[in-house]
C-alpha cells in the first residue's frame, strides 16, 4: 500500500484551500490508513534560511514528505503564483531521495484565471524532485466553498478523480 500525504498550502487560518484539502485527506483515509496531512495554516514550518537548526514540526514535515510514495497538494493562487509558504517547505526537501514518487494538484482561485499557469509551476516544481505529476490538475474556484464546505459536488467528484488517478 502506497504511502501518501495531503499537503495544504495555505498559510491563512480561515483559508479555502485547507477545506479542500481535508476532504482530500478524508477520502484518502477511506482507501488506505498510510496518509499523513499537512495543513500549513497551522504553522510551524521554520522560514527557510539554509541553515540547519530546524524545529522538530519542520523535521517531521519533511521526512513525511520524503516517505511519502503519493504527494496530493492543495494551494492557492497569491499574485499569479502558487503559495510561498508552500514553495518554503519544499526548500526542506532533498530532491535525491523523492525520485520516483507521484504528485496530484489541485488549485484554488478566486476567479477563472491562473490556473494552468499555476500548475505548469508547480509541475516544474515537481519535475525538479523528479515527482510524476498527474496531469489531471483540480483547479476549483472560491465561491465552490462556503461555511467551511465544499457546496459543489462536481468539485468532490473532481478532487476524488484525481486521488483515484494519482
């Protein structure tokens, strides 16, 4: 059984993407009781500075990531880019030990724009830890979430698509 972890990119306590990716982490945990879940709106990821004095949370953080077979990311869209509290956590891992693994994505925006520009850079991101991206990317839009729910189903269908393909 493929060991996965669910990581939510977003630093925002009240963020959309953490909805998402819960449910993501809830499905997984139907199929398979090797998941872990990220959710950096928590905090506790130390700011990437080269050093190598990093708290137990970061530590924890990346090795889960470098055990992990599957790697399903959630982030949102900020200024055309995907989140730098997620591209920070990658700066813990070491490219020479993720080969072989595989990625799904998904991508949340405030609008219908950005979404595939994101994913050609976190698909880039990936190919640098030579990661095997799914290409079929869940990109959903905000108001698809409300009171901390996902109230559209084809956006649950969509997020357990990818998960199934991954």
């Amino acid at each position: 059984m493929a060991k996965v972890i669910v990581i939510s990119g977003s630093p925002r306590k009240k963020g959309k993407t953490p909805v998402l990716m819960k449910y993501v982490f809830e499905y997984v945990k139907q199929k398979s009781q090797d998941v872990k879940f990220i959710n950096l709106s928590e905090g506790g990821i130390d700011y990437y500075t080269g050093g190598g004095n990093v708290s137990d949370t970061t530590k924890q953080a990346a090795k889960d990531i470098t055990e992990a077979d599957v790697w399903l990311i959630g982030t949102p869209i900020y200024n055309s880019f995907f989140s730098s509290a997620l591209k920070n956590l990658f700066e813990y891992i070491d490219y020479k030990k993720t080969e072989g693994k595989t990625a799904g994505l998904v991508v949340l925006a405030s609008g219908n724009t950005g979404f595939v520009d994101v994913q050609t850079l976190l698909t880039q991101l990936m190919s640098y830890f030579n990661v095997i991206t799914n290409p079929r990317a869940v990109f959903v839009t905000a108001d698809t979430i409300q009171n901390d729910q996902i109230v559209d189903d084809g956006v649950k269908t969509r997020l357990e698509a990818m998960v199934d393909s991954t």
